[in-house]
C-alpha cells in the first residue's frame, strides 16, 4: 500500500483540476485536492477554500496520514514511476530528506502549437557535513518545491513558509529545509512535466538576492533564521547566510553561455525519455504520431502515453487565469 499522498493545489483552474485528477486517480497515491470551485472528485479528499496558498497547504496537512508527501500544481505532472521509485528510495535510506529529479517543460505557441524542452536536471546533495550540504545544494540550485519529502520534513517546511509573503525565498526555504533535515536524492527517471504559464503565481515575487542583501530585512532575516534554527533543532549558526552565499554563486555563475550549454546538454544524455521527446517532438501537431521510445522501460511508457493522452484531450488551457492566490 503506497505510503505517498499528492496534495494538488489548484485556484480558478477547474479545467486544469480536473485535468489533473483524471491523471492522479488511476494511481495507486492518495489524493487531497486543495480548491476554491466545486467539482466531483470521488477518491480524492477536497478541501474548499479562499485561505492563502501556505495555509491551505497547512490545513491539509492535518488530513496527511502517510509518511510521504508532494505538492503537484494542477497544471503539471509527476512521473507515476518516478515516484514510485522516489517512495522505495526513502524507504530504505532514512538519511535522504527528500527525492527530485529530471524535469521537462511543455506548452503551446501563439498557434496553440505543442511544444517540449528539457530543464536542467537537478542534483543529488549528499555530503555528509551539513554546512557543505548547504552550500553546494545552492551553489548548484535547483527548484525543490516539487519534490516528495518526508511528511515531518514537509511539515516543518511548511511552518516556516507560512509567515512569508513572497513566493521566491519560499522557494529558497523548500530547499533549505530539505538539505537541512538530510539529503537529497535525484533519480535519473523523468520526474517533473511543467508546464509554462505566462504569468502564473511562479513567477510573481522578488529577486530573492536584493531581499536577502538588503540591509532593511536585516532584522526579518534574523528572525527568520531563528526560527529556522528552532524548527530543524539546526547545529549551524547561520543557515540563512549559507544559503545566501551558495545561491548567490548560483547566480553569479547561471548566466554564464558555456555552463547553460553543458547544463542544457547534460539532461539531454542523462535520460532516455528527455533526449527522444527533444530531439523528435519539439513542434508536435499530429498527436497520433507520438509514440514512446521503444528502448524506455515499461512504467515510464505508460506514463508518456497516459499524459501525452491527457495533453490531448484537454487541449491548451492555459489561457488569462488568476493564479495569484
């Protein structure tokens, strides 16, 4: 019996949501949707509600009775074997906090065309001394938002996140609060299916950096580390300086041509699924022409047949939605 529950947060998207649970509901992962419209979810748990994104998060983790969980907006997708192998993974290493790993993007030109393009992969962070963990984790950053963490993990995450407002250090707390309670395994199955939204709720906020460097957040910032400290029993003074210092060599490095491009081509090698859908499908108009590679193995299959099936049933959806909340 699986030990993993998908919290799928959705907000004026009942297109998207129920995009989303006719692709959760023939898993084996329990289901709580988080929403403020009505619809007919019969084996999902439904929470209806206007609250704030992290304090829904929070009430329905009262609901959560399994050791793992994931957050899946509703208009993405997460590998169902991918996840699968994620939950064995933790299962049998206690000192991993969470798992991620490779991740695509799709979405539709002005012409409602389909199009993929692979991300870079995300890292696995394993050394042992946490002050390194944390530097390195964000040195070599990567959104961990996605990812399926330990519940307890998850929880702790959440209760710092629920007194900040800007969803780019929240961000940034994810993947601390994962490096700060273990490691973080990366498997190599394709994980995470994107899709890009212009102006979805992801990207709204601050540049991180200025927040983190300005003088007048000193005060926020401490306080905010102190809790941080409280929440993880952490043994580093200053966890939030770490962070600060690995991410901003993040920055500093990312916009560099020759480390996008080794980047870029990295996750194109590391898997078998990534490399076929980039180098045959990046403009695909004849939906029945796709067909998995045949070299994959069976589970990841099926998962490119069930969301490709989805993609084209629903169609584009992403049009003018408010995603804010």
């Amino acid at each position: 019996m699986t030990q993993t529950t998908v919290i799928i947060p959705s907000y004026n998207r009942p297109s998207y949501l129920n995009r989303a649970y006719d692709y959760w509901s023939q898993s084996q992962f329990k289901i709580i949707i988080i929403t403020n419209t009505v619809g007919n979810y019969p084996n999902a748990q439904v929470i209806v509600t206007e609250k704030k994104f992290f304090e829904k998060i929070s009430e329905a983790l009262h609901r959560i009775e399994t050791k793992y969980c994931i957050l899946c907006p509703d208009d993405d997708f997460m590998g169902l074997s991918a996840l699968e192998e994620a939950e064995s993974f933790l299962e049998q290493h206690p000192d991993f906090s969470s798992v991620t790993g490779n991740i695509i993007t799709f979405g539709y030109t002005k012409n409602s065309q389909l199009k993929f393009y692979p991300r870079n992969t995300i890292l696995s962070e394993t050394n042992e001394n946490l002050s390194q963990r944390i530097t390195s984790g964000f040195k070599n950053y990567s959104n961990n938002y996605w990812s399926l963490y330990r519940t307890e993990t998850f929880s702790k995450i959440i209760s710092i996140c629920l007194q900040l407002t800007d969803y780019n250090l929240a961000e940034l707390i994810f993947k601390l609060g994962g490096l700060l309670d273990g490691k973080i395994h990366s498997t190599n199955k394709l994980f995470w299916w994107r899709e890009q939204i212009e102006g979805s709720w992801g990207s709204q906020g601050s540049d991180v950096l200025v927040y983190l460097k300005s003088h007048e957040n000193k005060i926020s910032l401490s306080d905010l580390n102190k809790r941080i400290k409280e929440t993880f029993s952490c043994k580093i003074d200053d966890p939030i300086n770490l962070m600060t210092q690995g991410y901003n060599l993040f920055s500093a490095n990312r916009n560099q041509p020759s480390e996008k491009i080794v980047g870029f081509r990295s996750i194109i090698k590391s898997n078998k699924m990534t490399q076929y859908i980039w180098s045959k499908y990046k403009d695909i108009k004849a939906y029945k022409e796709i067909m998995p590679p045949t070299d994959l193995h069976l589970d990841e299959k099926k998962d490119f047949e069930l969301i490709l099936r989805l993609i084209k049933q629903y169609g584009p959806l992403s049009m003018a939605i408010n995603t804010k909340k």
